[in-house]
C-alpha cells in the first residue's frame, strides 16, 4: 500500500498537515511529504480539496464467504461466569441484528457444563464447550491451542473476547496463530450494514484519540472489548440453544506451570467495582488512607489510588488507576486530594459519573468532573461519614 | 544468561495540544521517550545481568529518531542496541511489528529471556510481546510484578491478575511482559551516558533479517485504521464552594440520588 501525491494537482494549501493525526507530513519544499508515522488513516485524503493524495492498494483479496458466525470467548473464573461474558453475548446478539448469522460461545474449562446452561438461558445460540482438567486454572498455552483449533475447525466470521487481563493475555497469541488481525480494547463494536464489516471503535493516547478499526482481508475479524461498554444480556423465556461438547485432537501438555495462587489481602477487581473511591497525593500520608477505606466499606466501594499516592508507597500498586495502572468505568467514582495529571484522567474519565473533592479550584480533575467540590477532604469526608452512619442507624 | 529487550518510542505526552490561534495540532516540541513501561523492562534486563551475567541487548523498530531511545537504554547499562528501520516497516499493526522484531530476534539466538513492558502509551494493545512468542514458537508469560529465580533452565515469577497474583513457571528461553510493580527504574550514571554518546547503533533493514517481505509493514497488517478523532471532554459537571458541611451534604444527596446510601 502507498500513499501518493499527485504534485499536479497539490496547490500547497496545507489542510493536510493540519488533518493529519500522527504527524505523519512534513512539509518540504512547497510539497507534503509522508513520512513512516503514517498509519494509512485517510483523514489527509478526505480534506484535501484537489484530490491530490491517492492510496494505492494492491492487495489482492481472499474469499471470505466460507466464514460464518459471531463467537465469543465465553470467560470464567474459579467456576463462575464472569458478567463480561453476558455482555459480550449481548453485542453479538446485537451484531447479529445486522449480520444475521449464529451466535456461540465458546467455553474453556472443567465441570463447567452448567456454565454453558447458563448462556442457553441468556439467549446464546450454541456454546462450544471443552472441559478438560488441564483448562481448570486459565494459562495462556492451552487456551489459545484449544480456541485456535475451534477456529480452524468452524471458521467463524467474528471472535471476541473480554479486554480483561485473561482476555488480553491470551487472545494475542490466538490471532497470531490463525495469522489474522486482532483489535485490543475497543469501546464499541458493531457491523456496517453495507460492507457487513466489523467496525472496531477503540481509544489510542490514553483516550485522546478515537480510532476505528476494520480487518477486511483476514478471517476471523477479532477483537477484545472493554467491560462494561454494553448492557448484559438478558434471561430468555425459552432457551433453544444447544451445546455441543468439543473434543480436542491437541494434547494440552502446557510447559508453562502455575505454581500457586495467592488471593492478595483487599485487591479487588477495579474493573468489576460498581463504585471506586481513590486517594491521591492531597491524603498527605498513607495511614490517612484508612478515612477512603472507611467511606468504602460504608458505601460497598473498591478504592483505587493516583500514582502520586502509589509512589509514595501509601497503598500497593494493584489499586493504581491510570496509564501505568489500571484502567476503569465504574458508575462511580469519586476522586480525593487527586489533581487529574492527563495520566490519572486516562484511566477513569469514561467513568458513568465523577465526582471530585480537591482544595484547589484550579485542579485539572475538575474539568472531567460531574460534580466538584472545592474543599478540604479532611473536613468533608469526615462530615459524611457521620451523615450515612447517622442516617444507617 | 542473554537477555533481550524491546522498546518502542513514544511521543511524551498523550494530550494532543491544539494551537488556539491557528487551531492546528502542535507538532513541535513533543518529545520522544521511552515507553513507560519498556523502562521496567529494561532495569530489569540490567538486575538479571547483574545477578548472572551474560549480554544484554536493547531492539527497537521504528524511525530513525528512534534511536534516541535506545541512547538512553545504553545510558542506563544495557550492552548493546539494534534499531530496525525501513520503509518497509511502516504502517506496521501488532502482528506484523512482532514478525520483524521476531525476525531480527533470530539473527540474535542465543537467548534466554525476551522482556517487553505490559503495553504502550499510544497503540496500548499490549499484544506485540505475546505475538513475538508465537513467532518464536516460545512460551510467554503477561503481566509480571516479579522474577523469584531462574535457575535449572527455568524462569519463576510472579504475575498481578485482576484480583490475585500467580506464581509461575517457565521453561527457558521464554518471553515476559512486565508491570510497573517490578522494579524501580535506575537513571543513567555518568559513565553510562558518555558511553551511550559513542556507542555504535546498527540500522537493520528489511535485507538485514529474516521473514518474507509481504508480512512486513502496511502490507502484512491485517488490521487498518479507517477512521480517527479526537472525542470531545465533557464539561457540563458544576464545581460548587461552599463551607465542608455544606459540601458533605451535597455529595451525600448525589450519593443517595445514586442509591448508593
Ligand atoms: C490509533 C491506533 C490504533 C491502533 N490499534 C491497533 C489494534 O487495535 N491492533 C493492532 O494490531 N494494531 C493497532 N495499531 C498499531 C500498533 O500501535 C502498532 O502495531 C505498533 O507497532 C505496536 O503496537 P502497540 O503500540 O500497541 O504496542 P504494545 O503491544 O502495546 O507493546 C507492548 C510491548 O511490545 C514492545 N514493542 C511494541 N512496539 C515495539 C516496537 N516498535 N519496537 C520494539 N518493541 C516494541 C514493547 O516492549 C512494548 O512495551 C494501532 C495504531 C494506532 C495509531
Ligand atoms: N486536604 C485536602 N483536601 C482536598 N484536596 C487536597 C488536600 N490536600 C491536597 N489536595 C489536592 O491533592 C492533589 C494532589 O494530587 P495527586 O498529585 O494527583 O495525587 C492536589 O491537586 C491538591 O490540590
């Protein structure tokens, strides 16, 4: 693929320089020129008035028509289901609106099979199961051998899989083995009625920009997506899926071993958390973290933490949000003593709702904020606390 | 013990600045760092150096600024660096930058351990360092906070899940991502940076590796970007002053509007 100039037909006028989102023209003498930061995006293409840039593409295209059905990687850990999982049902139950082809899942794991029941009973088509003792415990080895070999098997249309650390630590090695696409974390998916394309929405540059992402010549279209975008999917009155138990020919000797697991004392799944209270520099020392857990506890909230407060050693490094941290959306999440370096914001301004408690009127967490409080956490917390406590009793 | 390590230039910052004046995307003056990450990926390549010895080398792909970055990996202790440039590389998505840095990987067996950071600033996949393992044919472990020993032939660590950590154990040679919990990154000695100022830094090209040419770049990348914008920030939250009683009893209503009291 290249992208060309036309130097005919290109007055100088610069509306691509402008355009362009990874400053991939720089301008040599009167004429733009690409350099390697250019990811093919088009946006110069649409502006320019002359039609001067032009893509030549010379791929050829493969027969994709042998490639039906819209699969999920159906997640579970210790035995249950995660919500992702009913989530992800629901976007391919929307996709199928547009696609019209089945929808299954597929499911990894042992004595799992009234998990399988589980998504009948939300409206899922058909679930491939394969319950083997070697799947118990999630590795990234077996996994991936075992849902490649489904694929090559079945050749569905579209995979996807929850942009969980599960998700993400093995859907890579999946796509690699069957040598197709795979977009990581998107925010939105869902089918263009005329191409019948996958459409792929994802945030790049901590969430500065928006980019949409297609895999048009390679089969399976895959991608991973971020919880709590949809809605799960609902119960259904009569279940009519079926499923159907999957044998293996691989042997599953995996040579990564795991050699235990330790459940680390109040870590929480952010991701999961419905409400998040976090602590930043402005809490001034670690024991004054007790006053966040606190107002958790009351209020059945998971509590995060700004790097500042990460750094400090004030709290472990699992309840960092933010870019070198953990990324979340919960319904709630409230921000205490945290400035809202671009950093911070990157990891929680999709959040539902953000409220903010900072003594300076000028932190950059306001402008995210909902709701914003200027004042001394010190004084306000405390004031709440008692208000629900007295309320409670 | 040879360890290698893949870093990847990133602009500094993520805030895409507009000129209020021209409206025009600031280009000037943003910097290019180390991947955040990658730094963590690099000390602990050094830290494995220094407990049992052996070479360490830094890889990067992309263009020729990039080299920057390796100087600093230099500066930091690492032996040497490899910058894969090519026009031919360009435009490349995770599955075809694995291939090449795959590609010059096997122009540098032996090794033992590949290290890359968990994910990047900008593309933020975290899917290049899995996809190097598969075109290596090596195991792989993501997310790792901490490396308890190597020894025998093998790797065991430590990886951070949502909401536990997991012991594991890899044969070697085998490829990690790292979190920011493994360590604390060293700054350059002085030593290091003068050395880092002379080091030689071989460019590799397409010709300098292995791996057929139509998987690499735009025309080996399945996936494409058709589309990008930037989203608008929403500013339509109020921001009240107030005396804290009054500010509690606020944020105690909106929590109870939320059904959360
Ligand atoms: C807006 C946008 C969206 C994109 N979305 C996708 C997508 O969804 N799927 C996709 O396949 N590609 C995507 N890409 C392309 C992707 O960013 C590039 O392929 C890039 O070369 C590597 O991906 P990454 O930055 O996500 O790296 P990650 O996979 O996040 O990087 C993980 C680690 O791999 C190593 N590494 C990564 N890149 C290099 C390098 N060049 N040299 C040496 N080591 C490296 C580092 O150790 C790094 O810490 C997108 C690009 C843009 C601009
Ligand atoms: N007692 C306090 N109450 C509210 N905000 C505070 C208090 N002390 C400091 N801050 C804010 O805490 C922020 C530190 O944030 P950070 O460095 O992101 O963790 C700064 O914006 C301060 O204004």
């Amino acid at each position: 693929m290249i992208l060309r100039l036309l130097k005919d037909k290109c007055t100088g006028c610069q509306q691509c320089l402008d355009a362009c989102p990874f400053n991939a023209i720089d301008w040599k003498e009167r004429f733009p020129e690409i350099n390697e930061n250019c990811r093919f995006c088009r946006k110069c293409i649409q502006v320019c008035p002359e039609g001067a840039l032009v893509l030549e593409e010379t791929e050829k295209k493969i027969d994709t028509s042998g490639y039906r059905g819209i699969w999920f990687f159906a997640e579970q850990r210790q035995g249950k289901l995660s919500s992702v999982s009913r989530e992800l049902l629901q976007v391919c139950l929307q996709m199928r609106e547009t696609l019209k082809e089945e929808v299954a899942g597929v499911l990894l794991g042992y004595q799992v099979k009234k998990l399988a029941d589980q998504l009948l009973a939300h409206g899922c088509e058909k679930v491939y199961l394969v319950d083997r003792p070697e799947l118990e415990n999630f590795l990234e080895e077996p996994y991936a051998l075992v849902l490649a070999e489904l694929i090559r098997r079945y050749r569905p249309n579209i995979v996807v899989a929850a942009a969980t650390m599960m998700g993400r630590a093995f859907f890579p090695s999946v796509a690699a083995r069957i040598g197709t696409g795979l977009t990581a974390d998107c925010t939105q998916l869902h089918i263009d009625p005329e191409s019948k394309l996958l459409v792929q929405t994802r945030p790049t540059f901590g969430g500065n920009l928006m980019a949409q992402i297609i895999c048009r010549y390679h089969r399976p279209q895959m991608a991973t997506l971020r919880p709590k975008m949809v809605e799960e999917a609902r119960s259904v009155q009569q279940p009519k899926g079926q499923v159907i138990t999957e044998t293996v020919s691989t042997q599953l000797p995996s040579v990564v071993k795991l050699l235990a697991q330790k459940r680390a004392e109040n870590l929480v799944d952010l991701q999961e958390a419905e409400v998040i209270i976090s602590g930043g520099r402005g809490l001034g020392d670690g024991k004054n973290f007790d006053l966040i857990r606190e107002l958790a506890t009351l209020v059945g909230a998971a509590v995060g933490a700004s790097r500042a407060a990460v750094d400090s050693g004030w709290i472990p490094y699992p309840h960092q949000v933010g870019q070198t941290g953990r990324t979340v959306k919960p319904k709630i999440y409230l921000a205490c003593g945290i400035s809202g370096a671009i950093q911070h914001l990157a990891g929680m301004r999709t959040s539902d709702f953000i409220i903010a408690i900072n003594k300076d009127p000028d932190a950059p967490i306001f402008k995210v904020a909902h709701l914003g409080l200027v004042g001394d956490l010190f004084q306000i917390i405390p004031f709440l606390i008692r208000k629900i406590k007295e309320n409670k009793s | 013990m040879n360890i290698i390590v893949c870093i990847k230039q990133v602009p500094e910052t993520t805030e895409v600045k507009i000129d209020p004046v021209t409206k025009r995307i600031v280009r000037e003056g943003v910097k290019g760092i180390i991947n955040p990450y990658d730094s963590y990926a690099l000390e602990e390549a050094i830290r494995l150096k220094e407990r049992f010895g052996g070479q360490t080398t830094v890889i990067s792909m992309g263009p020729p600024q990039a080299e920057s970055a390796l100087r600093e990996a230099l500066a930091m202790g690492i032996d040497r660096a490899i910058l894969l440039s090519d026009r031919l590389f360009a435009g490349s998505d995770t599955l075809a930058t694995s291939y090449i840095l795959a590609s010059a990987i096997r122009k540098l067996v032996p090794f033992e351990i590949i290290i890359c950071g968990r994910e990047t600033l900008d593309g933020s996949t975290g899917q290049v360092g899995p996809e190097i393992a598969f075109h290596l044919g090596i195991p792989y472990a993501t997310f790792v906070s901490g490396i308890n020993q190597v020894a025998d032939g093998q790797l065991e660590c430590v990886r951070l899940m949502e909401d536990h950590y997991e012991t594991l154990a890899l044969p070697l040679p085998s490829l990690i991502t790292v979190v920011k919990e493994i360590n604390e990154p060293r700054l350059p000695s002085l030593r290091g940076l003068l050395r880092a100022k002379k080091a030689e830094i071989p460019v590799w090209g397409a010709s300098n590796i292995s791996g057929k040419i139509e998987f690499f770049g735009q025309e080996g990348s399945p996936t494409r970007v058709v589309e990008c914008w930037h989203p608008e920030i929403k500013a339509e939250g109020k921001v009240v002053k107030g005396e804290p009683e009054q500010l509690a009893q606020i944020l105690y209503e909106t929590l109870k509007e939320k059904g959360l009291v």
